[in-house]
C-alpha cells in the first residue's frame, strides 16, 4: 500500500489541492481517519443513557464503532467505585486495552493523558500531574497543550445511577506548564506512546513548536483540535488558520462540540483533515434527540464521507499514515 500526500504540509498545498480536487474531488484525498471517544470523562449516563461508563459497556461500543468504520477508539476508564468520575489509575486503564483488543485485533487504543494539572482556587494549591494512563502502554494518548477555567454545569445522577445527587458546577481550572508538556510527552514517547496534542485555541501550537524544538517528537505529528464548546470558536477561518500554523508534518483531527460537531466534521472532510466523533464530544443526534449510540455517530461520518467521495481509512491505512507498529498486545 502506498500513500502520497496526506500530510498537512500536503493538503494546505494550493496547487496539490487544487490538481486532486479537479481531477477525482474528494476521491483523491488521503483516507479519512476516524476516531471515536466512546465515554469521556464528564458528563455520563445521566446525559445520555446510552453512553458506555462500565468496561464491557465501553468495549462493546468499541466494537461496535470499530465495525462501522473507526479506526481508532479514545478510551476515558471510569472510575467502578464513582462512575461519575474518570479513573487515574493505570491498571483499569489497562484492563480496558486488554479487552479491547481481544475484541478488536487492529484498532487502534487511544488513552486519554491530559498531562496537565487541575487548580484549586479556593485552597490555593496546585494538583499532581495528571498522568495515569501512561503505565498502560496505550499505543496514543491524549497530551491536553493549553491552560483553561471551565465552570461546566454537571445534572444530578438519579437512581439507579449514583455519583452525583443534585445539579452543580464542575470547577475544572487546568494548567499545564512547559515542564509538564515536556514531561508528559517524553514519557509517552519513552513507553512507545505516540502524543495526541489536543489544541484547544491556534495559539497552543506554542506547544507542538516547544516540543519540536526539543526534540522530543517524532513525526508525523497527531494534532487534534476543538471546535466550540471549551475549544476554539467553530468557524471556516479557524480551522484554515490551523491548516497554516501547524507544522508540515502534522496530521489534523478535527473534534467538533455539540451541536457544532457535524459541520465541523465535514468541513475536516473537504479539507483533507481527519475526524473524531463520539458521545464524548456530543450527546445529540439531532436538536432534541439523543444518539442511540457511538456506532451511530460512525456510521453518519462514514455515509458522509461516501457521500462527498471521501476514501475511508482502514486500521491498517491509519497506522501507516501516523507512523504507528503493528497492533500492541496487551
């Protein structure tokens, strides 16, 4: 199999773009990786009662988004004692992968890290990093390159559900250093862990740049970026200008939030980028009608992308295309 012009650098190319597009329109793009952030770490079944929180949940949506095209699966463990709550321990997260993959031989197993560390206002202290998912050897992770405040509006779990009794506010204020961006990806890359950058704004390509520099990356560059909810604002001119700024070997997944998701998605699509769907990033279907599912989401991403004459990525192509081995075992 060989694939010629998928890069970042090669998409924003106007004379590429423009050979490809008149000559096999979307045809001729390099195939569409799809990601699918089954769970998250937030909002649960109180939100959508169709969202995995236990493990054989999340693996048999995996599964499931695994057959409908997704090439990759994000991976948020809940914590089994508080299932409102992500788990930081390392061997749940490395339960999950080992079940995974016995279900799913080729995808790819997508960790969440974050890296950074979470701000106390009130007590005036400063968090541990966040790096639980490290030990488990997933084959990417997460690596959140930005500093935020969130004060995320969180509904009561009503029984059977349990966690959370009454409505409040999540106070989730992140930082994350350039010695703990350091750290967190050369731990990664040390454990054989290709980093996600998740951008949350253009300017956090500061981090991608810093880590470059430093020599810790390995190329292709996985970048995700968030459009709308705590991400950048979901416009055409946001997502060109993150085709410009990043560097030439970088891949771009695009998330989109909420309502924003499809949009996003699709304009990803046109420009040569990669997607993530996923109960994680959006709960509704349609205004006022939940997803059924995670497989769900797949399947309209996949349609979609027929639709526009997008080639779809196999496991096998999207491994090839980030510079991942074959399948880890677990």
């Amino acid at each position: 199999m060989e694939l010629k012009d998928y890069l970042v650098g090669d998409v924003r190319d106007s004379v590429r773009y423009i050979e490809k597009m008149s000559r096999g329109g979307l045809s001729k793009m390099p195939p569409l990786i799809i990601t699918c952030a089954i769970t998250g770490g937030l909002h649960g079944k109180e939100a959508n009662p169709n969202l995995p929180e236990e493990p054989k949940e999340q693996v048999q949506s995996a599964y499931d988004a695994y057959n409908a095209g997704a090439s990759m699966v994000h991976i948020h463990r809940r914590n089994p004692e508080n299932p409102m709550q992500m788990s930081w321990k390392w061997e749940e997260f490395a339960e999950v992968n080992a079940m995974m993959r016995a279900k799913c031989p080729d995808l790819i197993i997508n960790n969440t890290c974050l890296g950074g560390r979470l701000v106390d206002e009130q007590a005036g202290t400063v968090g541990d990093r966040m790096l639980a998912s490290i030990k488990a050897r997933p084959e990417v992770a997460s690596l959140d390159i930005h500093c935020f405040c969130e004060d995320m509006p969180m509904k009561a779990r009503k029984a059977p559900l349990f966690g959370r009794d009454e409505n409040g506010i999540l106070k989730f204020h992140y930082v994350l250093s350039p010695e703990d961006a350091r750290y967190a990806a050369k731990e990664m890359v040390d454990n054989d862990i290709k980093p996600e950058l998740e951008m949350f704004d253009i300017a956090d390509v500061k981090y991608l740049q810093m880590l470059i520099r430093h020599d810790i990356l390995k190329g292709p560059y996985w970048v995700s970026m968030l459009f709308n909810g705590n991400g950048t604002i979901p416009t055409p001119d946001m997502m060109l200008a993150a085709t410009r700024a990043l560097p030439a070997e970088s891949l771009l997944n695009v998330i989109g939030i909420g309502a924003a998701q499809f949009p996003m998605l699709a304009m990803a699509m046109i420009l040569g980028h990669h997607v993530r769907v996923g109960l994680e990033d959006n709960v509704f279907y349609a205004p006022h009608e939940l997803a059924q599912s995670n497989a769900q989401m797949v399947e309209r991403v996949v349609r979609l992308a027929r639709e526009l004459g997008r080639p779809v990525a196999t496991p096998e192509q999207a491994r090839q295309m980030m510079g991942l081995g074959a399948p880890r075992a677990y």
